[in-house]
C-alpha cells in the first residue's frame, strides 16, 4: 500500500466506526461467543472487536500492520481481564508459534489483504487440530450483475479503503479449502452488501479430522 494510501486508511477508517458497529455490533458479538481458549485477532485494527471477547477466551494476541491502528487497539484492551498483548504484523505471515492457537478471528480484514488465501493458510498453521476460524466478512453478491458491479467498484474503491476488495468469494475460498470444516456459514445482507458469518474448524491433514 502507498505512503498516502496507509495515512488516508488510518485516518478515515477511526471515524468509519459509529456506522459500522450500529450496522455490525450484533454480528461481532455473535461470532466472538464461540471464540475459547488462546486466541488471536487477525487485523486487530483499533480494536473495535475487544468489546465482544468472552470470558471463555484465556488469552488473547491482537496483530495488525498499522501502528496508528494498533496504538488505539493497545489502549482499549487495557481493559480486558486476560492476559493479551498486541504485534505489528502482517496476516500474510502471522508472528505465532504452529499449532499454538485455539480460535482464530478475522473481521473485516480478508477482503483487504494482499492474498487473502495466504492469511487463511496461516490460520490454519497457528490452530491446532480441531481449532476453530472465525471469520465476518463482506463477500461477493451471489446475484450476477451485483457481482460485476462490485468488480468495476473494487477498482476505485480499494485504492481510497486501504485496499479493501468488494469482491472476494472469503465463504467459498474456506468452504472449498480441504484443510477447514465448515460448521456453520450464514449470509445476511447490510449496508447494501452480502456479509458472512463463517466458523470453521481446522482439519488435521494427517488424521483427516478435527480434533475436537
């Protein structure tokens, strides 16, 4: 991302955030009441997510690329009862141990990724069998003409949203990976555009199941 595109993101997105959540605060709360155990969040951001983290979440690793982003994602999570800490780091290369995870979430972070399907290869690296992938994320429409609408879009709209695409199939990238089983995906419409709900478990490759 340029220079101007990563100070224009980190400006803007801050003040996105009251018409987000009045849009999306229900489907965070949601999606975070299945998170357990030792868990990291993918694209942090400013930390919008760190309302919604259960009790049943022990630990807890914030990473995101924008140290703007991350220094206001740093402050809320004072907050949190669990012991947490936050890294600058890209979802392309997560700064996390193998197997060292029991719940991945991403929100609102794959569509917005350099490859998207490198950051999902790396979630499944850092769960360990049987752990699980949260994920809400807004997709490509199912119904054609949107979806070529939101391609010609995406060409404008992802150099002034910090490369955010409007475009990408997340749910059917997971649902068609071999190493997730998906338990449940849920599509719902806001703000104009298909979102999804995805909780999917990562599949040992050697047993051929999840272990839990």
């Amino acid at each position: 991302m340029a220079l101007w595109q990563d100070r224009w993101f980190a400006w803007i997105y801050p003040r996105t955030e009251p018409a987000l959540e009045r849009e999306l605060g229900s489907l965070r709360r949601e999606l975070w009441a299945a998170a357990r155990g030792r868990t990291l969040l993918v694209g942090a951001g400013t930390g919008l997510d760190l309302a919604y983290v259960p009790a049943s979440v022990t630990e807890l690793t914030l990473v995101d690329p924008h140290p703007g982003l991350l220094a206001t994602a740093r402050a809320r999570a004072r907050r949190l009862s669990m012991p947490w800490r936050a890294v600058q780091g890209r979802g392309e290369a997560l700064p996390v141990d193998d197997a060292s995870q029991d719940t991945v979430v991403a929100t609102l972070v794959l569509c917005s990724v350099e490859d998207p399907r490198r950051v999902l290869a790396e979630a499944h690296r850092v769960l360990r069998p049987g752990g699980a992938l949260l994920a809400l994320e807004h997709v490509a429409s199912e119904r054609p003409w949107e979806r070529r609408l939101q391609g010609v879009l995406t060409g404008l709209w992802r150099h002034v949203a910090g490369g955010c695409r409007l475009d990408r199939p997340t749910d059917v990238w997971i649902a068609g990976d071999p190493g997730w089983s998906v338990k449940r995906r849920r599509r719902e419409r806001h703000l104009g555009v298909p979102w999804v709900l995805v909780h999917a478990v990562r599949v040992d490759a050697e047993r051929g199941h999840a272990d839990r």
